[in-house]
C-alpha cells in the first residue's frame, strides 16, 4: 500500500473511490455534481492525498484551499475509506502524510466539517489534534412539505435577481459568518451555477439571498435587522422554490447559536435535521 498526493490520478478514478466510499450515506451524488460540489469547495488534487492498492484508492482525503477568515486554510471538502479497509487507521496516515506538503504551501489552518452523529470521526479528528470552533444545525426537506403561506407586508416589497458582489455590505445582515461552502470565494468558483435575489423596499435593499438550483442549496439568506419579521425572507423563500430544479431544498451549516434561523424554518414547517462540528487545526 502507498500513500501519494492526487496530483496526477485520473478523475474517474477519484470519482470511483469516493463512490465506494460513502455508498451508504442517505444522499448520493452523480460525478457532474460531485465535480461542481468540489470545484465550489475549492478542490485541490496536487494536496490532497489517498492510499492506493495497486491502481486503485482505498482510503482518501480530497482538500480544498483558499483563504477563509483572512488565512491561507485547507479544507477537508471529503475523507473516506472503503468499508473493508476501515479500522486500519489509514485516514490517520494519510493526514500526517499530508502535513508537510500543506506546511510547503503555506497553509495555517486544516478545517474540516463533521456530523455530529458520526462519533468515531469526531474521536479521530480530536485525537489528531482538532478542536471544535462552531456548531452548525443543517436542514433538508422535500419541496412539497414547506408551508408557503405569506405575510402581508404594509410596505411593498418587492424581489429581483441581482449581482451580490455588487452589494459588499450585505455581511451587515448577518448573525453569523457563513462556513467554508457557504462564503463568498466558494460561490465565485462557481458562479454561474447560483442565482442571487435581493429584496427592496422604496429601492432600498433590505434582505437577499443566494441560492443554486441545481442543489436546492440555499447558500446564504439574511434580512437587514430592521426589516425582520415582516415576511421578506418568505418572499425571498417563495422565489427561491419556483427557481428550485431539485425535489429536495436544503440549508447548510447554519449556527446553532442563530436562533433566528430555527425559528423561521419551523414556522415554514421545517425542523432541524441534524448537527455538524466545524473542526480546526493549526498545521
């Protein structure tokens, strides 16, 4: 068995191992999305690494780089293994293999993303080092299941597609700055695969979102802290679900500590479906 970089491993091959890897996991992936969900993530292969058997991966860590939070980071964007290589530790291996190559780069910080559930991961990312930043809730649900129902709202309000780079204070709406996936950068690796809206008031901005239809991923979604609770993020909701091309709509990674957040999806008939750990470590 040899550990090596990604750097000159054919894409099928990757596309395979992954496959393999996660073939019990609720929600499958086709390789045109798994490309484009690495591509927003930032993947790069020349620092990403796996175990091969022969010409085959057995078990593998797929980084992405970029700077998140004004640091050069890399980001675990997938780690696996093929069932009948687990309990070998090899993704153990396979990380301290990869320290020095991210150091090289000049990388500061590894993150990563874990299910709350999922106790043997969160055990081995904490005993290599990993300490936990955040807590993120994630919701998923089928379109039909959401409540629609809107608020009058006594100012009119309306919502048109926009260009978000062109509004840099949004991050004013926020409670929370959003994760790896979720940030800006992300969505400029793939920017054609988003559509943005903004929500006006007397040509006044006052919420937004972004979302990629393809997914059903709605990246971000905020209202100016004024205008809250006055059905605008609905209205943003509403257009979001006629432009949806999935069955399923799902928000990511959102803070447990933004109630705000929880409260609107249950009152959309949406409940919390699980629990994630944003992870970090100073490489």
């Amino acid at each position: 068995m040899e550990i090596k970089t990604l750097e000159k491993t054919n894409f099928e091959i990757i596309i395979k191992a992954f496959t393999q890897a996660f073939a019990d996991y609720d929600v499958r992936l086709n390789a045109e999305e798994l490309r484009a969900m690495w591509k927003r993530r930032g993947f790069n292969p020349g620092l990403s690494f796996a175990a091969f058997e022969g010409e085959d991966i057995v078990s593998f860590t797929l980084n992405g780089v970029g700077n998140f939070n004004g640091m050069k980071m890399a980001y675990d964007t997938g780690t696996g293994t093929l069932e009948e290589y687990r309990g070998r530790g090899l993704a153990t291996e396979i990380f301290a293999y990869s320290i020095p190559y991210l150091k090289e780069a000049n990388i500061s910080y590894y993150l990563l993303e874990v299910l709350q559930h999922n106790i043997k991961a969160v055990s081995v990312y904490r005993n290599i080092g990993f300490e936990v930043t955040r807590e993120f809730n994630y919701f998923m649900w089928n379109n039909e299941e959401i409540n629609n129902e809107i608020k009058t709202i006594e100012i009119p309000c309306y919502i048109e597609k926009i260009e978000i780079e062109k509004y840099p204070l949004v991050s004013n709406f926020w409670d929370f700055f959003p994760s790896w996936q979720n940030s800006f950068e992300s969505i400029q690796r793939t920017k054609e695969s988003f559509i943005s809206l903004g929500a006006f008031i007397e040509e006044n901005f006052v919420g937004y979102c972004v979302f990629e239809p393809a997914s059903g991923d709605i990246t971000q979604i905020a209202v100016d802290k004024p205008y809250r609770r006055k059905g605008i993020a609905s209205l943003l909701l509403y257009e979001i679900q006629k432009l949806n091309k999935n069955p399923k709509m799902k928000l990511i990674n959102t803070d447990t500590s933004c109630n705000s957040v929880v409260d609107f999806l249950k009152s959309k008939n949406i409940e919390v479906l699980g629990k994630q750990f944003e992870m970090i470590k100073k490489v």
